[in-house]
C-alpha cells in the first residue's frame, strides 16, 4: 500500500510516521509538505519515505498526487479552509481519504458531498483526530461496557507549551469567534464558543482545570 501524508512535516503528523512504517504492508510513506526541504531532510530516515512538495491550494496538483497512491491521510490545516478542497480533490482522483479534522462546520460541509464519494466508490473519513475521534471511540467503548449508561462527556485539555504555527492560530481563532453544536435536553442546539465555564478534575498529572465549550465536538 502507498500512502501519501498531507502535511506530512506537521508537528501532529510525527507520531504516525513509524506506525504506519511498522505496517508490513505499507510499501511507500509519502510526505506531501508545502516545506519540501523538510520534507526531504525528514524522508532520509527510512527507505520507504518518500518526500513530495503539496501545494494546498493547488487541488489539481494535489489530486494527481493522490492518485499515485491508495489512501491520503490529511493534516492541512486551517480545516475550515482546506478539509472540503482536500476531500473533492480525493473524490476526483478516487482515492479514499482520512483527516485529523476538527472543525465541525468543516465536517458538516464535507458531508455534503457523500453521494459524489459513494458514486466514485471512494471512502470520506474526516474528524478522525484526537477530538474529535479517538475521543468519541473511547465514548463509545465506555458506553457498551456500561449495562445503563446515562451522560456521555467530553472533556479535552491541552498544555501552553504545545508546539503552536499559524494554522494552529488561524483554527483557535475560528472556533472561538462562532458556536458549537451541543446536544441538550434531547435536541441538537447551536452554543456560543468559550461560555459554559466548568471546573473538571482530570487524572494526574493535570489534575484541576476550568474547561468551557469549545467547538471541537
């Protein structure tokens, strides 16, 4: 299997790197990276590594690019401005497609398009990052072993000493000047971003912490 990593010189696109190398048979990685030095100087690692200069923009090029390959995993960020282009340029090269998106109002554009990706026989899996994703995985888990489950939540906290670049920034800003869908009382509801003030106590290390709700879920 060839697998092509858009933003593949991401700080998040680092840990999945030797998994997917780990996979027998997994015959190629490329790093698709608008920094194609990086790209390049990252790919010398292993022979199986392969570096590509992506141009996000470019949904020509980037389709072109996927169909020398079976599967895409994305990591182009801001995801309100480039999960939909990346998902039509998957569906016009018939490739299937995983993202770590995690704006939801670019999930529910992308959704959209699932009778054009049915019709390609291509699979759309986006919002498959930490949250959401895993942590909606793990809710689900939770919620089978439990004979009556009754409330599901989500809590997410992050350090200050993340590694933060502009579409990191470009995303915080995002989710934070709209809403969020919350499901309350039995129905889906549209909240402000950064109201509903909680204090959560988490597992050590990170112990007590004011959360708010955001718009990740």
């Amino acid at each position: 299997m060839k697998i092509l990593l858009l933003g593949g010189c991401a700080e998040m696109a680092a840990p999945i790197i030797p998994r997917l190398l780990a996979e027998e048979d997994v015959e190629l990685v490329t790093l698709g990276d608008l920094n194609e030095e990086k790209a390049r100087r990252l790919a010398e690692s292993d022979p199986r590594l392969a570096a590509s200069r992506v141009d996000a923009t470019d949904s020509a090029a980037v389709a072109e690019l996927m169909r020398q390959h079976d599967l895409s995993i994305s990591y182009i960020g801001p995801f309100y401005r480039f999960e939909r282009p990346m998902a039509q340029a998957s569906i016009e090269a018939g490739r299937s497609y995983v993202s770590i998106c995690d704006d939801y109002d670019a999930y529910l554009d992308v959704i959209t398009l699932d009778e054009e990706a049915r019709e390609k026989g291509v699979k759309i899996l986006t919002g498959f990052g930490n949250s959401p994703g895993i942590t909606q995985i793990l809710a689900k888990k939770g919620y089978l072993s439990m004979a009556e489950p009754r409330r599901i939540n989500v809590h997410w906290c992050a350090g200050s000493d993340e590694a933060v670049g502009p579409s990191n920034l470009a995303h915080l800003f995002h989710i934070f000047n709209g809403t969020t869908l919350q499901w309350l009382d039995g129905r889906e509801v549209r909240v402000k971003t950064g109201r509903g003030k909680k204090v959560v106590e988490f597992p050590p290390p990170i112990g007590r912490n004011p959360v708010r709700s955001s718009a990740f879920h």
